[in-house]
C-alpha cells in the first residue's frame, strides 16, 4: 500500500514490501538501497556529478542575465583574462589547489562559482537525508527528476538575488519536465496527474498575475514579475494544484522573515524597496518535494 503526501504526492513505498504485485513500478530489493531509501549507484553517481552540475550552473547564473553565450565561450580569469585550462576549471578541487587565486596573475578568485558548486552538492544530499529520515522507497526515476528540479531551483534563486530576474530559458522547461513527469514511461499511474499538473501550471500563473494586476492597478507600479508566475506555475507542473496553497503560504513566511532580517541588519526598507520573491518561491518549492521524499 503506497503512502501519499498532501505535498509531494508521489509514492512512498514502506521498507520491507518490495514484493507487493500491486505496484506500477518495477519490484525494488532493500539490497540496491544504501540507507536503506535511495539507491545506492543513483546517490553515489549523483553526488560525483554535482560539482560539475554546480560548476555549469555558474556558467548559467552569471551569463544568462548578461546575454552571453553560454556554450561556445570559453572560460577566462576575470583579472588577465587568461583563457583556463581544463585543470583550471576543475570543480571545488581547483579553487583549493590553487587557494583561491588565479594561477597566471595569483589575483583572488571570488567565491561564487566554489558556492554554487558546493550548494549543488546539497540537492542530492538533502534529498537522500529525508528519504532516509522517512524511510521510504525512492525510486531512481524521481530522485534523479528531484535532483534536476533542486538544481534548476538553485540556478533561478541565484539569479534573481543578482538580478531581480527569473529568465524564461529556465523557468518554461521546468514547467515542461514537470507536465512530462506524468507521461506513461516516466510515471505509470502515479499522482500527480496530466490533468492535476495543467491545472496546477494553470491556476499557478493566473494566480500571480492576477496580484499583480491588482496590485499595479491599485499602487500603480509592479509588485511580482512575470517570473515570479512562471516559477509559481512550475510548482504547480511538478507538484500538482493541492501544493499551491502550502508553496504560497510557505514563501510568504519565508519572504516575510528575510524583510525582517534585513531590516534587523540595518537596511531601510520602504513600500518602494524591491526584493527579490523567486528565492523564496524556489525554497518553498523544494521544502514542499522534501516533505514528501
């Protein structure tokens, strides 16, 4: 008997019935499991690549918002401009090797690509740590599904903290791999829905966008962007609509509580201040996908 959550509504499959013929998946053995809820080769391969995901969506994070190719540029120091050599560019391993300076100039190498790297290697981590604290069976199909949302999440809030922009070249695919989950060969039978996921995108984007007209109609300036609609919408395409309430709700505390602290830091907020929403959308999002791991 499979286990539903209100918020992650995909199958939860309690350790010790990996027989039961009622199943849609294939019948899974405690013995491919390493804790024992995620499968061993998935957790493992997932946590050798993250770095390298985390080194891409750098590439993503700093180039999309400026306009810049991202896959024919090379790489080059932000001080001489030296183009990096492959070892150079190894992730996490080459900022330490070189204690974080530039291996031409010996000018400082800023943190952020070693921090995006690094938070990637959390995706997978905090997604097998839940599983764990729950568990349950996670089949290689959804971890590996969960893992590209978390990192996607990753790149979108990065970017709007910099920019106060959450781009259309990431948020329209997470919309479709979410619909996509639902097809037959990826997901036989299991909620959420085609139907649950279209109206979730559906109901998602008009909710937001119709804030936002109220909002600009009544304080004649923009309160949410269409960003912020687009990614609400991809929470609804991979969570279905029940998650809307909670991802809402729980965005709100989270936008709610980083005001505050930013005020208790010292900065002046007024009603014209403007910050940055996706941040606390994409967390909201992945802690609804960790409550039902």
């Amino acid at each position: 008997m499979s286990t539903l959550s209100p918020l992650y509504p995909y199958p939860l499959w309690p350790v010790g019935s990996p027989s039961d013929s009622s199943r849609t998946m294939p019948a899974l053995t405690v013995a491919t499991y390493l804790i024992p809820s995620v499968p061993t080769f998935s957790f493992l391969i997932s946590l050798l690549i993250a770095p390298l995901i985390g080194s891409f969506l750098g590439v993503l994070i700093y180039r999309i918002p400026r306009s810049l190719p991202v896959g024919m540029a090379r790489s080059r120091c932000d001080t001489c401009k030296t183009l990096l050599k492959p070892i150079n560019l190894l992730p996490i391993l080459s900022y330490v090797f070189q204690r974080g300076r530039c291996a031409r100039c010996s000018a400082p190498i800023g943190r952020f690509h070693v921090g995006v790297e690094l938070a990637a290697v959390l995706v997978p981590l905090s997604l097998a740590a839940t599983a764990f604290l729950q568990t349950a069976y996670y089949p290689a199909v959804f971890f590996w599904a969960d893992c590209v949302l978390g990192w996607v999440l990753l790149a979108l809030a990065w970017i709007d903290i910099d920019c106060l922009h959450l781009p259309d070249l990431l948020t329209l695919p997470l919309i479709l791999a979410g619909l996509a989950l639902s097809l037959p060969d990826a997901a036989p039978g299991l909620p959420p829905t085609l139907t649950d996921r279209i109206i979730g995108v559906v109901l998602g984007w008009a909710a937001f966008t119709l804030l936002d007209l109220i909002y600009r109609a009544t304080r004649k300036r923009r309160g949410l962007g269409g960003g912020d609609a687009k990614l609400f919408a991809a929470g609804g395409a991979w969570l279905g609509a029940e998650a809307l309430p909670s991802i809402a709700l729980i965005a709100a505390i989270i936008g709610l509580t980083a005001a505050l602290a930013t005020s208790l830091c010292g900065k002046t907020l007024s009603t014209k201040t403007r910050l940055p929403f996706g941040p606390c959308l994409a967390l909201a999002i992945w802690l609804c996908v960790l409550a039902g791991t």
